[in-house]
C-alpha cells in the first residue's frame, strides 16, 4: 500500500527510534509512525524524516463566547472570549460532546484559513479580552496554539486553553507557559473510565493538574462530565473530589457538568439534576470552597459565594451575571475576604450571547 503524501508545519517532540520510525513524544500515546502514517489524533503525520502538523493555521470555525461557557467562573468574569478549534483529537472518548470537529477526518482540508497574527487581531477587533483554543484539544495543535497566544499576548489579549490535559512533561511546560488560564476535564477517576471509553490513562491527567497547581501561575478550574452509571457513583463523587482537595487545595473551582447522549454512547440516558446537586453536595462537604453545577438551570449552583462569610458575590443564571458584589482585587465586598481568580474593576457584560465570527487576514 502507498503510503499517504502529507502536508503540513513542522512539528515538535518527536525522536527516532532503531526500526526507522519516529515516535510523537507530544502525549502519552508516543504513536511509532511510518512515513505517511498519521497519529492516533489525525493531525499530527510524519511527512519525510520529520513531523508535520497537518492543521496548522486553520480552524473549524470561529465563535464569540462567554467566559463562563468554558467554562470558566473565575476568570475575568462577564467577558466575551473568542474560541476556535482546529480537527482531530488525541482521545476517543465515546461520550464526545464535540464530536463533529474532534472526529473530524477531512476537516483537516476544509477549515477556515487564519494566521496567528489574524487571531490575535480579530479579537482586539471584536473587544475579546481572551482567546480560548477549544472545542477539540490545543494539545495536538501546540504549535499553532503557541504562536497563536504568542500574537495575542502582544496585542494584550490573554489566553485560554480548554484541554484533557493529556500530554508529556517537556511539551507541557511549553504550553502552558503561553496559557493565562485553563480548564481541564478531569474526564473520571478510575483507570478503567480513562482506558474504557477514552482509551487513556488517568494518571498523566493528574500530573498536569498538579503541574499547573504547583509549578505554574495559570489560573485554571477542573470540569468532569457526570455520565449516568459510569462515573456518577458518591464514592468515585467523593474521590475525586477528596484528591483536588488534598493536592490541590480548596480554592480550584470544580464543575460537575451534565452528560447528555451523544456520538457512541447514544443509549445512556441524560444526567438528571439530582445527580450534579448531590456532586455539588459532597465535593463541599469535603471542603472545597468553589463547587459548580453546568448544562443545566440552577441558578444557586452556578453562583459564587464567598468562604468568608458565605455571600453571593455573583449571580448567575445560566451565563448571564445576575449580581455582582466583588472589589477590584477579587475581594468580597462584603466582608473583604479574597475570592480566588482574576478579577478587576467591574465585570463584563457579554452575557449568554453565542455569535459566529469571520476572521480576516490582516492586508500589507
């Protein structure tokens, strides 16, 4: 069989192995590729005696959204964010909520064309004060994501990344040295959810959650999607919840979100409320001090309270902010007590509002 002539930047991380094949050295999978064989994640390819990345500088679109769809509750609050994503992804969660562009296999040729620079400018444009590289992960496209924050952080626009967080040591540095922020699914808690429906493992998710706890300065907030009957259970709640709590402390915002049927696991029923309030429930009752419900209305589970005195600071309905009792500093302005993240004078006024943008390269 022919191999496949592919296309594409240069890519990093990557050796040489005795057989003549080169392994990606991007995430734990360490793919062994041929030349013209693909990763597992479909974008990343060996084209000669080197990696390429096949998707660099195109997207799967462009969309202006809330921070707080991230989501993201700490984080400069009320603010518009622009997100794209590229195709292609380096897991294979059965579950997938983003299938469409995750799965992707010819996205890869159709995408929407935009240098970093353009990213970077159409923000300032749009009055985005963040960039969020989402939908599928920014771990397989990090040279893209690089440069792309790069170009942002020269125009004063900060960075966001939404990711598995399902990468090697070396090249994690790398990215989150770029990154303002983060959210990372913390998709479960048991090596068999990770090895049974996202062909993974759990423990490098863990290390980069302790990575960006202790050794980096980017604000980031954990989310785990509640899939009835597979990690719903108040022992996995309870585990979970106990390990951020221990090794990461009480003030990192975790979001139990609702599943609903989607890709290859179209036969599970949908979380029901009752599930995300008794997470929420036991995940405080262990101590941590900022715990959210998402994909559904409840207003009281998606509003932030201080740990001082126990004031909703800000409201929330769905991603609308309904109050708003915060100083500058991110204090409560009641009692003074800080509340952990970024913020500033005021909030945004975005609210739930979800637009489609066409970024446009800038002319000579």
């Amino acid at each position: 069989m022919q191999a496949e002539t592919v296309e594409g930047m240069p890519g990093r991380y990557w050796h040489r192995i005795d057989d003549g094949r080169i392994q990606c050295d991007l995430c734990p999978r360490c793919c062994r590729l041929h030349d013209g064989q693909r990763g597992l994640c479909f974008v990343r390819a060996r084209a000669g005696e080197q990696m390429v990345l096949t998707t660099y500088g195109r997207s799967s679109g462009f969309c202006i959204d809330p921070i707080e769809k991230k989501p993201l509750n700490h984080f400069l609050p009320g603010t518009p964010v622009l997100s794209f994503g590229t195709a292609g992804c380096n897991l294979t969660c059965k579950f997938c909520q983003n299938w469409d562009i995750s799965k992707a296999r010819a996205l890869d040729r159709l995408q929407d064309i935009a240098s970093p620079e353009a990213i970077a400018d159409s923000a300032v444009r749009s009055g985005c004060r963040s960039v969020a590289f989402t939908y599928n992960d920014p771990v397989i496209f990090l040279e893209y994501a690089v440069d792309a924050a790069q170009a942002c952080h020269a125009r004063g626009v900060k960075t966001v990344a939404v990711s598995a967080g399902y990468i090697c040591a070396e090249p994690r540095v790398e990215l989150f040295r770029h990154m303002d922020a983060a959210n990372i699914d913390l998709k479960g808690f048991t090596e068999s959810f990770y090895r049974n429906l996202c062909s993974a493992r759990l423990a490098p998710v863990l290390e980069t959650l302790e990575y960006l706890r202790h050794e980096t300065p980017v604000w980031f907030e954990i989310t785990t999607l509640l899939i009835p009957g597979e990690n719903d259970s108040a022992a996995e709640i309870e585990a979970l919840s106990r390990w951020v709590m221990e090794r990461l402390g009480p003030d990192v915002p975790l979001h139990f979100t609702a599943f609903h049927p989607d890709w290859k696991m179209l036969d599970k029923a949908p979380t029901p409320p009752t599930t995300l309030h008794m997470a929420r429930r036991i995940a405080r009752g262990i101590g941590l001090r900022h715990v959210y419900t998402g994909n559904i209305h409840d207003p009281e589970g998606q509003s932030t309270y201080c740990h001082g005195c126990g004031a909703r600071i800000i409201g929330r309905d769905w991603h609308d902010l309904t109050a708003w009792h915060v100083t500058a500093d991110g204090s409560c302005a009641f009692c003074r007590t800080r509340c952990p993240g970024v913020f500033e004078t005021g909030h945004g006024t975005w609210g739930r509002r979800r637009r489609g943008l066409a970024v446009q390269e800038i002319g000579p």
